[in-house]
C-alpha cells in the first residue's frame, strides 16, 4: 500500500524527462591579465547572449592577475551573468546567475573577482557585482516552476515555515533530477550526516513549541536546546564519521537518480553551512521523504536500525509530530526491510526511540537510519550493498 506523502505535487506530471545536473567549480588555474580595451570587450559579454551573436574574446596570459584579498558579500547586479571555472577566454561556464544571487568574495581584481559558489572556488566579471542588494522583481509562479524542473542550487527559504528557527543556513542542497525514461516524479532528499564546520558551537531550539527533549541522546533528556549540528564520531581506524557518510549519500543518489527519483542532495563537500533545522525545513519543502544517513557510536557492529518516534504522548502530541509520526515510522520500517533484504545485519529489532531535531520539524516522511557503528564495513562494495537496501526500502515504501 502506498502511504501518502507529505507534500502535494501535482506540477511534477508537465515536468521535462530530461534532467540538468548542476556541475561544481573551483581548482586552481592560472590567472591573466588583460588589456583596458580587452577587459572592456570582456565586461560586455558576460552576461548570457544568443549563441549567434557571442564573440570570442582575445586576452593575454603574459602576467598573473593580482588579486586583492577580501572577505565579503556581494550580490549580481544582471541577469543570467557567467559564473566560470577561471578567468581563461575559453573557461567553462558552470552557471548563469540571476539579478540579486548572492555570493561570498575572496579576491578582487581590475576585472575580475573570485567567489565562493555552492562551497566551490569560480570567477566572475566584478562589473556585475556590488556590495549593496539590487532590487528584483518578484519570481513568478511560471518562473519557480521552470527553476524546479531544472534543479540547482536550493536555499533556505526564511519564508518556509519553522525556517526561523535555524541559525546555520548560509549554504546550500543541490537537487537533482532524474534522466530515466522511468522518472517517478517522487524526491528524495538525501542527508548525508554532519559535516557542518561551526556546528557544535551553536544551539537550536530542539522542539519548534519550545519544550524539553522526551528522550536522551547526543544531548540529555529534559534539555530544551541542542547543539545545531554534532561533529560526528570516528570509526574504529580513525575515519571520520562525515566522510563515510557522504561517500554513502553520493553512492545513494546515483542508485535513486538510476531509478527514476529525483534527488535532494544536502551536502556534497565536507562543509556545508546548514544545520538540522535548515536541512529539516528544505527537505520539507522540496521533497517526498528525508533521509538522514549515520553510523552509531558504539563499537559492537551491531548492524543496521532507525530512531523511531517515541511512544511519548506529550511528544507525539506536539505538531509537526502529531500529524506526521506515523508516515516517519512507516518510512523507517520501510528501510529496514530492504536493508534485509540485501543481506544488511540489522539491530535488534530494527529500531529504536529517539527524541531528534529532525523529526521534531519534520513535515514529510522522515527518518534518521543509522547504518551500523564504529566497527562496521563501510568498505565502497559494503556501501553499495547498502545502498541497494536503502532503494529497495524506498521502492516499498511509495509502492514502486
């Protein structure tokens, strides 16, 4: 039976088959300089033009350009202004940026500036920034349609609901979508663990309402704050939980995108600025179901389980929970099943009750799984076997 989700999608029947998958930037590459007269015809064509009227701008590499370094926030002033690998004539354009997209800059040039991008190092024309906000027109409804069908870059939305009590949510996810001629329409969001620098040192709210944890974990029951996002532990050879916890999130998404979902990707570098609550609140607003990827701290390779709901009536009183908890169990029995199925050992009963930030704001099926401890293979054959439990999990749980 399929269980209903959390969010109404009907736009996703007109989307487009095809998938746009936002590529990275950044490495080093070597810096140039250009004449005043080359800088100017360089400065024209930054901003998108028809492929019939671009031209092929000439540029000198005799000198390094000279960057000024800076520690600041800028904003584009243009529509669809080139973001590129490096300042080359023939560098790759990784993105169009729009009118008010803001960006972190590092570096400043006669012409150029070097900016911070999706945790990616890229270069853009300093004549389409400034360091005061432009004003934009609203996006129209059509506008946020086509920006979904593409996917890209997803920021926290202080709109969304439950988005102000985040205090980390500078950064962003990445959403994917599917080529497969069997794309479901269905979004999975992928949370790969930790991995937020900063996060430890920060506290949220563990309860939108305010109120005390019903359970003890990572921080003890009764405590009405928690620490934004926890570092994570380390395995028994001194790999860090994070680490292993992206390489399975990124082995994930290439399982689900094979099968026809569409992917929310929270973090795909070692550092991404948002914390559980950011990522709880994107989740809900971009997709079907959240799944949030760990390893336990213990060290008896115990196996695979998920934190379930606890059978606490103030908690399970206490919206989001009241009307969600349901699907959030459901979810994580659904894992479990399929990490059995592709021979995954699992814990005990395959659960276990835990008072959590994530499904304390969770409005879409949601589940923390943790997918052994300290001792566990996480060997690159180990995660795909896991992962093929997890898409097996995800495949009964919307009935596909």
């Amino acid at each position: 039976m399929r269980i209903s989700r959390g969010r109404n999608m009907p736009f996703i029947a007109a989307l487009a088959a095809g998938a746009i998958l936002l590529s990275g930037c950044g490495g080093k590459y070597e810096a140039i300089r250009t004449t005043a007269a080359e800088t100017e015809t360089e400065a024209q064509t930054e901003t998108a033009e028809p492929e019939s009227s671009k031209k092929e701008t000439v540029v000198t590499t005799e000198t390094s350009e000279s960057y000024e370094a800076v520690d600041e926030t800028v904003y584009v002033t243009g529509d669809d202004v080139n973001l590129r690998t490096s300042t080359a004539p023939d560098s790759e354009v990784i993105e169009r940026l729009k009118k008010g997209t803001e960006l972190k800059r590092t570096g400043n040039s006669e012409s150029w500036s070097r900016v911070i991008y999706q945790d990616k190092e890229c270069y853009i024309s300093s004549r389409y920034l400034s360091t005061e906000q432009p004003e934009t027109e609203p996006e129209t409804e059509s506008e946020k349609a086509a920006a979904d069908v593409q996917g890209g870059a997803v920021t926290l939305d202080s709109s969304w609901k439950y988005a102000e009590f985040s205090k980390i949510n500078s950064g962003s996810a990445t959403m994917y979508r599917s080529d497969s001629a069997n794309r479901k329409g269905i979004t999975v969001c992928v949370n790969a663990g930790h991995g937020t620098k900063g996060g430890s040192s920060v506290k949220t709210l563990c309860h939108p309402d305010g109120s005390p944890k019903v359970t003890g974990g990572t921080t003890g029951a009764g405590a009405t704050s928690a620490v934004a996002v926890s570092g994570g532990m380390q395995f028994s050879d001194g790999t860090n939980e994070p680490v292993v916890t992206l390489a399975m999130a990124k082995i994930f998404k290439d399982k689900l995108l094979a099968a026809g979902y569409d992917v929310l990707m929270i973090r795909e570098s070692d550092d991404v600025q948002l914390d559980n609550v950011a990522r709880t609140v994107i989740a809900n607003n971009k997709a079907d179901c959240h799944i949030a990827l760990h390893w336990d701290s213990t060290t008896s390779d115990k196996g695979a389980f998920y934190m379930s709901v606890p059978s606490n009536s103030t908690y399970r009183a206490m919206e989001p929970v009241k009307s969600h908890w349901e699907q959030h169990n459901a979810l994580g029995e659904s894992l479990i099943s399929g990490l059995k199925s592709a021979g995954v050992k699992i814990f005990s009963g395959g659960s276990m009750e835990m008072d959590l930030t994530q499904t304390s704001y969770s409005t879409v099926p949601s589940i923390d799984i943790e997918l052994g401890d300290k001792a566990s293979d996480y060997s690159n054959s180990m995660l795909s076997t896991l992962g093929d439990g997890l898409l097996a999990g995800v495949n009964q749980y919307f009935g596909q």
